[in-house]
C-alpha cells in the first residue's frame, strides 16, 4: 500500500492507524510486512498497531502476526443492523400484505431471541408479537432458522430441551425454511426463513405466523416461497450495503 495515495484527513494519527487496518485488510502481517505495506517508520507502525491490539481492533494469530480485530466484527454488525432494520419495514409490509399474517424479523440475542421488527395484520385473529419482545430458542420457526446454521458445539447445547431434533434442522437446511406448528404456542403455526449478511451467515430471522385454522398444518405449502423471497431482499440489501 503507497502510504501517499489518497487524500489525508489532516489528523496524522488516524490516518497511520487507517493505514495499519488497510494493510491487514489482505490478511495476517509481521511487523516488517505492516512496515512495508504502509511506508511507516518501523516504531512508529509496531506502536500503532499495539495500541489498536489494545482497543481489540487488532489481534494476534497463532504466529504472532497482525490480524484484524474482533472489535471491528462488532462495528461491522452493528452497522449491518441499523440497515436491516432501515430495510425490514417495506420487506415485512409487503409479505404481511401477500400471506394476509403478521410478520415478524428475529435476531438472536444470547439463548433468546428479539423481535426487532414486525408489521401486523391489520384485523381479525392474528398472532402478535410486539417489537422488543423475546421469546425462547428453544421452540418456534424463527428459533429453528437462527439455530440450523449455528456451528456444531452451539447446536448441540441449543438442542438440549428443545422442541425439535437435528433431525429437524438439516431438513431446515436443505429446504431453506423451517415451519412450526403448535410449538412455541398452542394454536399458532410460522414459517420462517434466514436473512445473511455479506459473509454468508445467518443474522436474522424472517417470520410469519398466525392461527393453524388459516395456515393449516402446513404453512410451508402456503407460505415458504413469499417469506424465502422476502429474506432473500433483506439478504441482498444487506450485501449492497444500503437500502432496498
């Protein structure tokens, strides 16, 4: 990286420390390569890039080397969700307005998971679930799609109590949406489907749920591909970066 390029912001020192995190943008760096890549003086570049280790947006591999920090995974999901959130409302409008059933988006929170957003059918008998409520990741569709893809040590304990198998969720993978019928709350049935972020993986939860009596014992029949859709424009929202 020509440490010249661009224009600079006048404060010297943000605009080293840019240039350490532009040069672990390409991986894992010695000292002498952060030196090379940035042009910094070799002092200059280690005391930057220990004090950014220090603020956790830079860590060390098993080899000792500069790598990106996960205080910048932090940043960046946080910064993904105000844009799913700025997406959700049109997205959730729409597939409540096509099914005719309220529509929910889930995310994870700990061993809970938040209703972040929701757009409600407008009369009769529906299922509502205000935004701010958490509900259990032990039952539900929403619960299945966020723990399908968790990774194998978290799945495992995430399926102790809870009302479906793993069995269950590697039907969820393949189909690319899991329906529940009476498992979260007598009555109700959803289907659900993953909204992912740029690297692929699952952030959030699309939903819509209501009485068995209107869904049948099938939701997935009547449903999966308007809320699969639905993810699908909240996924890609997210890869852009900005709105839909």
């Amino acid at each position: 990286m020509d440490n010249t390029s661009g224009a600079t912001s006048g404060v010297g020192v943000l605009d080293k420390a840019a240039l350490v995190l532009g040069a672990l943008e390409s991986g894992p760096a010695t000292l002498a390569a952060l030196v090379g890549a940035t042009g910094l003086a070799r002092p200059t570049a280690h005391r930057l890039a220990v004090a950014l280790e220090h603020h956790r947006m830079v860590a060390r591999d098993m080899q000792g080397r500069f790598i990106l920090g996960p205080r910048l995974a932090e940043l960046a999901a946080a910064a993904g969700e105000d844009r799913l959130l700025a997406s959700a409302g049109p997205v959730l409008t729409h597939l409540r307005d096509v099914t005719g059933e309220s529509a929910q988006l889930y995310r994870r929170q700990g061993e809970m998971r938040i209703c972040v957003a929701a757009a409600e059918r407008l009369s009769g008998l529906r299922d509502t679930v205000p935004v701010g409520s958490t509900l259990p990741m032990k039952a539900g569709s929403a619960a299945q799609i966020l723990m399908a893809w968790e990774e194998p040590e978290r799945l495992h304990r995430g399926l102790q109590g809870a009302r479906f198998t793993a069995t269950a969720l590697s039907g969820v993978r393949r189909r690319g949406w899991a329906q529940s019928i009476g498992e979260r709350e007598p009555g109700v049935a959803s289907v659900s489907a993953p909204v992912r972020g740029p690297s692929n993986r699952v952030v959030a939860a699309v939903s819509v749920s209501g009485p068995i009596e209107r869904l049948t014992r099938h939701p997935g029949r009547m449903h999966a591909q308007a809320i699969v859709d639905a993810a699908a424009r909240l996924s890609e929202a997210l890869r852009r970066g900005g709105g839909l």
